[in-house]
C-alpha cells in the first residue's frame, strides 16, 4: 500500500523470510529491496544462496559488521548491492575491522559489477603493517564509529547505490 516507498527488508536470519512473506508476495514488490545480513565467511557460505532462492526485485548484502575475510562465491553475481561496515560501540568491546577485508570487498563488487557502499569503518579500524607480516596498526578516526568518509582513506570512499528503475 506503499508504492511511493522503497522498503528496504532485512534480515540475519534469510532462511526464514520466505515463510513470512505476503501470500501475494509473486516475484517480489516492486519497491522491495530483499537483505541478508552477513559477518563472516561462514554464514556468507551459508546465506547467500538462500537470499537468491528469493524473489525480490533487489537483492542485497549487509556485511556489518565484519567480522572476518569474505570471498564472495558465484551466486555474488545474483546480487545487486553490498554494504560493508566495521562495528561500532566502545572501543574496548568492538571487534576489529580490518581495512584489507573492505578492499577486498569493493574489488569483488568491481569485478561482479555489483554496487558497493563502505558505511562506516568502526571504532577499531585496522590496516597490516607493511608487507602484513609485522601486524596491524589502528586507524585514529575522531568519529567514534568510523561513519565520516572524510577521514577515510580514499580508496575507501566508495558509496554506491543500485541501479533502480
């Protein structure tokens, strides 16, 4: 009854949307965007292919936060978007987000021709020392959840949005 909005739908438990979508759910909503929030390999592994079985008019990932290396397997392609992100919250309880792991990220949805959009890099930013063997180094961000683009690296700025007709 909302045809004017884009509703944005997600989840971090995609197997279970199926069952709780609308009986004349169809192909999807026009103006329904279907997620599936990921944080690691092993659930994008598990996920994914499960978002894809969905009809939906867009489908897209929320990788936030990471957690871990993602490498994104064929059914990426299937996708439409991508949103990376590191975790937020006090710095001595968020977990680390390493800043390889979101250019990874975006090389994968450059190469899938996916759209990308690095949300925030956290409050524990981190990037390899070097060659990587020597360790990280933390990113010193004065927002506290990484979410101003302005003290990113700026291969980083990347915030892109799927096409939508």
């Amino acid at each position: 009854k909302t045809d004017w909005l884009v509703w944005q739908l997600l989840t971090k438990r995609i197997g279970n949307a199926k069952k709780m979508l609308p009986e004349d759910w169809g192909n999807g909503y026009e103006n329904v965007w279907m997620g599936a929030t990921i944080v690691n390999q092993e659930e994008a592994s598990r996920d994914i292919s499960k978002l894809i079985k969905i009809p939906a008019r867009l489908r897209w990932l929320s990788i936030e936060p990471q957690l871990g290396p993602i490498s994104l397997d064929n059914d990426f392609a299937l996708v439409d978007w991508v949103i990376i992100g590191g975790e937020s919250g006090p710095k001595a309880v968020a977990r680390q987000f390493n800043l390889q792991w979101a250019r990874d990220g975006i090389a994968q949805c450059r190469e899938a021709g996916v759209a990308c959009f690095i949300k925030q890099l956290g409050s524990r930013p981190v990037f390899p020392l070097g060659d990587g063997i020597r360790g990280l180094s933390y990113l010193h961000l004065k927002d506290y959840k990484g979410a101003d683009p302005k003290e990113w690296y700026a291969d980083l700025r990347v915030q892109e949005f799927p096409e939508w007709k």
